[in-house]
C-alpha cells in the first residue's frame, strides 16, 4: 500500500501518518525530517537546504528527489510506504511516477488534508522545539510543565525560524503557487481523496482509515 499525503505545512499530515505506520507497519516517508536532519549534521545538502528551508522556500527538486529514490529503495518500504511532504511540485510528481512506475510499483491513494489557512497560523506559530532532544510543544495545545524547559530532557524550548509568521505566510504562498496544482494532477489519475483536517484526530484518523480500506 503505498500513499501520499498532500497539504498545507502544519495540516496533520505527520501526526496521522504516525497512526498509519502503527496500523499497517509501514514507513513514514517525510522529507521535512530528512532534511532537518542534514540541516542539524551540518551535511553538504543541510547547508544547502538550509537558506530555504529558512526563508519557507521549497528544497529545489534536484535535491529532494535524489534523497526519496534512495529511501524508497529501503528494506522497509517494501510492504508500501507513506510519503509525507513529498512531492510538492508537479515536477517532483513527475519524477516520483517514473520512479514507481520503473520499480513496477504505484500509489494507491493521494489524500488531501483540506484546512482553513488561518488555523494553520495559529497551529505553527505556537510550535516550540527542544533543542537538546527534539521533541516538539505547542503554547496552546501542549504545553511544558516548565514554561521553555522541555519535559523529557529539560533542555531550552525554541521557535524554528520557519515557524515565525513571516516566514510560514511565505510557506503557504509557495504551496499555493506551486503545490496546490497536484490536487488537480492527482484528480486527473483519480487518485484523490479530500478529507476534512478540521476535525478532530480520531475523525481525520477514521475518514483515512474508510479511504484505505476502499481500496
């Protein structure tokens, strides 16, 4: 069963995914940790990531699909996989086809998290990260016990820079410029399914749950 999540940054798509590879045993495939990850290594890619993960750009697609050919190529992701934040471009859609397409492998579903964009504001600007061990926070909706002290390691809680507000009103222009035309690309192959991101995560989590067991 191989998926792909499609929305806006801050729409659930990581918190759901995380459900599915409990269910189904197969990987989440985010591209956003990935290269966080290389930022974090100080790696040849972080570095180059970096300046627009920074300004809420996107990672150019020579970049990101090099490093998903590589994971999908993985032991694990060969029961199926769900790419989270990948593709974002029709390009990168173009590209991911080509890949499936010559390993004899397709996607089974696209689902598209539907959300109003001034709740997404509210969602990432509160976000606060620790910088000691990574785990993530929110000023509203899970807080520390400590007020900028991570619960688990008690290290010093942070906003990444592409969680400010300038930087994620950035963020959702580029998605609208250049990622919402794949809702349209998918729709064509019918590979669509639209789920509200509204509700709650047990709705979202049993709307996803309905469309794979459609299949």
């Amino acid at each position: 069963m191989n998926l792909i999540f499609l929305g806006p940054p801050g729409a659930g798509k990581g918190t759901q995914a995380n459900l599915l590879v409990g269910t189904y045993g197969i990987p989440q495939i985010s591209t956003g940790d990935i290269l966080r990850s290389a930022v974090a290594n100080q790696t040849s890619l972080g570095i180059t990531a970096k300046s627009y993960m920074d300004a809420g750009s996107l990672v150019p697609d020579e970049v990101v699909v090099g490093i998903v050919n590589e994971r999908l190529a993985a032991d694990d992701c060969a029961a199926g996989f769900i790419l989270d934040g990948f593709p974002r471009t029709v390009a990168q859609a173009d590209a991911l086809g080509g890949m499936l397409q010559g390993a004899g492998r397709s996607i089974a579903h696209v689902i598209s998290f539907e959300v109003d964009y001034a709740v997404l504001v509210d969602r990432l600007t509160g976000r606060r990260m620790c910088r000691a061990c990574g785990r993530g926070f929110h000023v509203l909706y899970d807080r520390p016990s400590v007020e900028g002290r991570c619960d688990s390691c008690g290290g010093e809680l942070y906003q990444r820079d592409d969680d400010k507000v300038e930087t994620i009103r950035r963020r959702l222009d580029v998605y609208d410029e250049q990622t919402v035309p794949l809702k349209l690309y998918y729709e064509r192959a019918s590979l669509l399914r639209k789920v509200d991101a509204l509700g709650s995560i047990e709705s979202v989590s049993q709307s996803i749950q309905n469309i794979v067991a459609s299949r």
